[in-house]
C-alpha cells in the first residue's frame, strides 16, 4: 500500500514528468499546511523519506535547498531508517553535512539522532563527515562560554 507521498508522486509524475515530480512533492512535504495520514510513520518526514521515489533522487535535486530543507527536518524529528542517510551521504556529502547543520542538533549533542549519524560514521569512516560535523558543534559550544 503506498503512502500519502507515493500516490502524490505517482500523480506529479504522471502529469509533469519526473524533475517538476520530485520538485512539486518537496515543496508539498515542506509547504502544504495539512497534516497526511500517519500510519505507521511517526511524522510526515519520516514517510517521505522512506517512500520509495527518493530512490530517484540525484545529486541535481539533492543540492537543491527544499531537499536540504527536508532532510534536516528528518535528521530534527529522529532519523528512523539510516539507509536514507547513508544514500544520501553518498550522494553528495556537502548537501549532507549542510542539512545536519541546518537540523539544528549540532546545539544539541544529546539529540537521539546523533547516535544513529555516529554509527553511520563508524561504519563507513573513510567518508570522515563527522569530524566536519562535530567540528562545527565543538566551535559553536566553545563559542557560547
């Protein structure tokens, strides 16, 4: 059964084609006021980010702001499926340390989705985005004493 985000996709998709598709349903995901239908997702960015048209996503779209936008948002409300981070990690790592810092929870060093970025990083190590992240963290704090 699709989600909200898939049955909207799948109409954007249909009428406008994939770029202004995944263009539209960023801006409804960020924009529209109305809440979707939860279900078994715990907000409405958890289930967009665990649809399955973020698999179309390229680097293009990722680098746009409202899809930074709305992986901070996902990274703010608690990561809950760490494959969305490590694809989009490697998609493009810039686009993805520009959304943990705009998450906000780089003031918050006990936020629950620290645990899962840390054990993202110690998975895959040779990426070394932590250190720019963290780094970002120590001199914000340091910066408030």
């Amino acid at each position: 059964m699709k989600n909200y985000y898939e049955e909207k996709f799948d109409l954007l998709f249909a009428k406008y084609g994939k770029e202004i598709a995944l263009k539209k349903i960023v801006e409804d995901l960020l924009y529209k006021s109305s809440q979707p239908k939860i279900n078994d997702f715990k907000n409405k960015f958890d289930m967009f980010w665990q649809s399955k048209f973020i698999n179309l996503i390229t680097t293009y779209e990722f680098k746009q702001e409202n899809y930074i936008l709305a992986l901070s948002q996902y990274i703010r409300y608690v990561i809950t499926n760490e494959e969305v981070c490590i694809k989009f990690l490697h998609l493009d790592i810039e686009s993805f340390i520009l959304a943990i810092r705009a998450s906000g929870i780089i003031l918050d060093p006990q936020h629950i989705s620290w645990n899962i970025l840390k054990a993202i990083n110690y998975k895959h190590e040779s990426l070394d985005f932590f250190h720019k992240s963290f780094f970002t963290q120590f001199q914000i704090i340091n910066s408030s004493n």
